[in-house]
C-alpha cells in the first residue's frame, strides 16, 4: 500500500511551528510529507537550529518531503508576528484542506496559529477549525487525543453561562453522530462504546442539582441506545475519567471545554493532539499554542506535533 501523502503546514511563521516542522523533518515517516507555508522562514528556522533541511522531493525507504512555498510578505521575526503575514497563514491552509479535498492529500496536519494577528490582518478568523468546516460545507467535531483518552467537546470556547443553553438534544445528537462514525471509520473500532458526561454535577442528581441530564440527555441516550450505539450515562464528571471507568470505553463526549479537556492534558499534554472529526479527510493539529516566548530559542518540544503526524498517517491509512 502506498504511503499516506500528508500536507503540513507550519501555521504562525513568528511562532515555534516553523521550527518544529524542521524537527519532524528530520525523522523518517511512513509518509509523504509536503509542507505547505514560507520556504524562507523554513530555511531560517533549519539555520537557527543547526539542522539541514532536506530538499524537496527527497526520496528515502520510509519519508519522502516536498515543500509547496506560500511566501510571506514580511520577513519573519521570531516572537514577533506581523499581521502582514496573516494572508500567508490562512492560504497555506487553504491550500492543504483544498489539496485534501481533491485527493491531492490523504490528509492534513497543522501547526498552531495566531488568531488575534490573523484577526488584525483584516481577515475575520475563529479558528482553523472553523476555517476548515466551512471550506469542506459540514459540521465538525473537536475530539482531542493522547495514548490514555480520548475527549470529544459537545460545546468549545463558550463563555459558561451560554453552555446549557448551548446542550440540546439536536446538538448532542450531532456529535454523537460525527464521533460514532469516526471511531468506526478512522480507528477500526467496529462497537465503539462512548461516556456521556453529565452537565451538572453529579449528573444533576435526579434534577436537584439541574435537569438537563433528566429532561435532554437521558431521553436521547436511551433512543440512540435502541438504535444500537454503546452509550454509557449521562455520567457524572467527576467519576467518569476513573482508570476503571476508561478501561470500558472508547471515547469521552464532554459537555463543555474545562469538563473534560483538563484530564486529558494532565494525562499526557506534551502528546495530546486536537482532532476534526466529521471532515472529508483526517485532520490533526497540534494541542498548544505559538509559544512566541520560546520562538527562535529552539527549546520548543515537538512531541504533539510527532503524535499528530503519526496519528493522520494513521487514520488516512485506515480510510484507505
């Protein structure tokens, strides 16, 4: 079979992924990797850290490297982004999320970026996530993953008081859905049993702490359990991420951010990745930010960016 053919794209040029993306480039992958962004800044990075960068179209028994170069339109300064570059950040994603859709890519991989220097580059900008759904015309799912769990969010960066507001039986369902298929399709896990975290705690205890959990979760599980998903709850939170509990499941759906997303950074941030479920190819960034403290000063660790690349090859090889 073929190697997986994975876009990467650096993401913030000012930001620690340009380096980072010169790391990975320096291990074999069972992959051909095309990293999508600034050649110059690249190069400076390569420079910076003492380490070369191999040509394109670089062929080895398990790696080969391309490079489609987006030039920025300033020269970058480590630590220091230009909102002049913002163009730059969002065409070279655009580039591998229309590549992925084509069938040029199997998949893509994304460095962090900086939205607030995207946002003051005059271009309206939420998230890449955001970027990537309304390009491929779907709804999509944020689950992030490390070798102990994996956390799937009904609700992301919303303030707390718009989130019960926010869990409806509609929008649970949804991700229900997306996140259902996607461990079949993407993990080969042809049964996969999900954990419902429960809104309030203690799962609302019987409606007095809330009844979100009597009034829109329970109905809707039991539906979808007669349907023949393997859904466990709605459970509460504080129980749910017991070893004892997640030796039994597959996934975490999660209602809000800070519900579930803190256990799983604790168990393993430095290999935690941020998956999109629910588009059309396999996605998988990074689950930290630009660090523009650390940009330039080659400290920066590249192990999520290594578990993302590992993980897209992955699910790209098993769509096939």
């Amino acid at each position: 079979m073929a190697r997986p053919r994975l876009a990467l794209v650096p993401g913030e040029p000012a930001g620690v992924g340009p380096e980072l993306c010169v790391r990975a480039l320096q291990r074999d992958w069972d992959a051909q990797l095309t990293v999508i962004g600034d050649l110059a800044t690249l190069r400076d990075a390569a420079a910076r850290l003492d380490l070369p960068l191999p040509p394109h179209g670089n062929e080895s028994a398990q790696a080969s490297v391309r490079y489609l170069d987006v030039p920025n339109a300033r020269r970058v300064a480590p630590g220091a982004p230009s909102p002049d570059n913002a163009r730059a950040v969002i065409d070279a994603l655009t580039a591998g999320a229309t590549g992925c859709q084509e069938g040029t890519y199997d998949g893509l991989v994304t460095g962090p970026v900086h939205k607030a220097t995207i946002n003051l580059g005059n271009i309206p900008y939420t998230g890449t996530t955001e970027l990537l759904a309304a390009l491929a015309g779907c709804r999509v799912l944020m689950m992030l993953a490390n070798d102990v769990l994996r956390v799937a969010l009904v609700t992301t960066h919303l303030p707390l008081r718009a989130v019960p507001d926010a869990i409806t039986a509609p929008a649970v369902e949804g991700c229900l859905r997306i996140l259902h298929a996607a461990l079949v399709r993407d993990e080969g896990i042809a049964s996969p049993v999900i954990a419902v975290l429960g809104l309030n705690p203690h799962a609302g205890e019987d409606g007095h702490l809330g009844r979100e959990e009597l009034e829109v979760l329970a109905p809707l599980l039991d539906r979808l359990r007669a349907e023949g998903m393997r859904l466990d709850g709605p459970l509460p939170a504080d129980t749910a991420f017991l070893p004892r509990r997640l030796a039994t499941v597959d996934a975490v759906l999660a209602m809000y951010h800070d519900q579930g997303l803190p256990v799983l950074k604790y168990s393993g941030f430095e290999q935690a990745v941020n998956v999109t479920l629910g588009l059309p190819y396999p996605r998988v960034a990074v689950d930290h930010g630009t660090a523009l403290d650390l940009a330039g000063s080659g400290r920066a660790d590249p192990s999520s960016l290594f578990a993302a690349i590992s993980t897209c090859g992955r699910m790209a090889g098993q769509r096939r």
